[in-house]
C-alpha cells in the first residue's frame, strides 16, 4: 500500500520494520490522513508472520508534535468526539500490537505526539526531545488517552502538573521521571533503538508476544487475576516447539534454532 503521510522501511529481512511518520513541513503534526495511514499501516504489520518489533519515529525535527490545529478549530463537539474516539482507537491498537513497538523520539513529541509516543511498549529519545501535553492552553483537554497514561507511566502527582501547567519537559527530565527509557545523543538515538529491536527479534517470538499479552491485559485488572493471566500465559509457552528447542540448547550450550512454532 502507498501512504502519503508515512513511510515504512523493513531491515533484517523483514523481522524489524521503521514506520517514520513524514510531515515535516508541519512537525508531523496528526491529521486525518495520518490517523488513518497509520491505521492502515498497523493492520498491514499485523499480517507480517516474520515481524518481530516496530520502530515509530519522526522525520525531520519533531517525532509528533500534535493533533493538527487546524484540522481542530474549526470542529464542533460531535466532531470533537470523533476525531478523539478515532485517535484513541488508533493508539489503542498500537498499544496491542502483537509485537514490541519502540518509540523514538527524535524531536518534540507535544499533546497527540507525546500521547502516541505513551501507547508504545517503550520510548528512547533525543538529547533534543521535548515532551508535553499543551492542550489547556488550547482551551482542550488530551483527546488520545493522555489523561490515562501518563499517570500511569510517572504517577499521579507529575502527571498532574504536566497535565494542568501545559510545561515542556526536557529528554533529561523525561528520563528521571520515567516517561523515557534512555536519552542518546540524536546521532545515535536510531542505532541505539535499532540494537534493542534486535535483541527482541532475537529472542522466541511467541514468548515475546504472550509477555507483552500479560503486561498489557495485567495492568487492567487487580493483581490475582494478572497473576492468573501470567500463569495461563506461563503455561501455553510450554506447548511450543521454541520452548523445547531453547531449554535444550541452554542445556546442550549452544545457540538455539527457534521457529516461531
């Protein structure tokens, strides 16, 4: 499929696949288009049987620097709902993805940006990432789940003050506060998110997607029943042939031939 407002390159043979969202003339900033290229783009990846892990970016200087404004102003509140629900379905799906999906983030991430950047497994960034959620001096609340994951990322307390002061975090402080993995110098941030995908793909992949499986539906729900959750995902790695063959390498000490079956 052609996009307009992405590009998508696939290294490894296809085990690891860079989605670059491309709208540099205006930050990358998030648009119908690009809601609806990057739902088309996910569903795609999602059919890739090879496909171990995504890597998000931006091009140019900003990873995302939000919701398109002048997509916005001009709505009504239905319309609000809409552009909100079908954003938030987006993210949500990306969030779910069956396979680990890094964010790099190369540049701003403000408002929808930092919200996107939030619904990946992880996020490394740039000495030069800056990261917040402006909206309340937009007269808007966060419409892509804002609200609910950053509190759950750094906690209520900052969370809040990000949230009700609109102020612009630093990579540095991103870092301390756990809204990002780890800060690199920008001509090292894709080499450095790239070596990590690696490591990923190099693992058993269904392990892989029944951890990510028990992390995500874990969080949802008391702990009992994450711990079940974990349990019941425990037990189906042991009906795969990846996890014969890799205890038998460990035990045979050598490098183990894993299948994805």
């Amino acid at each position: 499929m052609e996009y307009s407002t992405l590009k998508l390159e696939r290294v490894d043979g296809g085990a690891i696949c860079w989605v670059r969202i491309s709208r540099p003339k205006v930050l990358n900033a998030l648009d119908w288009t690009v809601l609806r290229e990057l739902d088309a783009a996910f569903t795609q990846l999602r059919s890739e049987a090879g496909l171990r892990a995504v890597l998000l970016t931006g091009e140019g200087k900003a990873f995302v620097a939000g919701a398109d404004i002048a997509t916005m102003q001009p709505m009504d509140a239905a319309q609000g709902l809409e552009f909100g629900r079908y954003g938030s379905a987006v993210f949500r799906a990306i969030e779910r993805f069956p396979v680990p999906v890094i964010a790099v983030v190369n540049g701003y991430a403000l408002g929808g940006g930092c919200e996107l950047a939030m619904a990946c497994d992880f996020r490394y960034a740039s000495t030069k990432a800056v990261f917040a959620q402006p909206e309340v001096g937009l007269g808007i609340t966060p419409g892509y789940a804002g609200t609910q994951r950053l509190p759950r990322l750094i906690g209520r307390g900052m969370a809040a003050e990000m949230l009700y002061t609109a102020r612009m975090v630093k990579a540095d402080e991103a870092l301390r506060i756990g809204l990002v993995n780890r800060v690199v110098e920008p001509e090292e941030l894709e080499n450095e998110a790239l070596a990590t995908a690696r490591l990923i793909a190099g693992k058993a992949p269904i392990a892989v997607r029944r951890v990510k499986e028990a992390l995500n539906q874990g969080l949802e729900v008391d702990f009992d029943s994450a711990n079940e959750i974990e349990s019941l995902q425990f037990s189906l790695c042991f009906t795969t042939h990846d996890q014969k063959e890799a205890m038998e390498a460990f035990l045979q000490k050598r490098e183990a031939r894993l299948e994805n079956k």
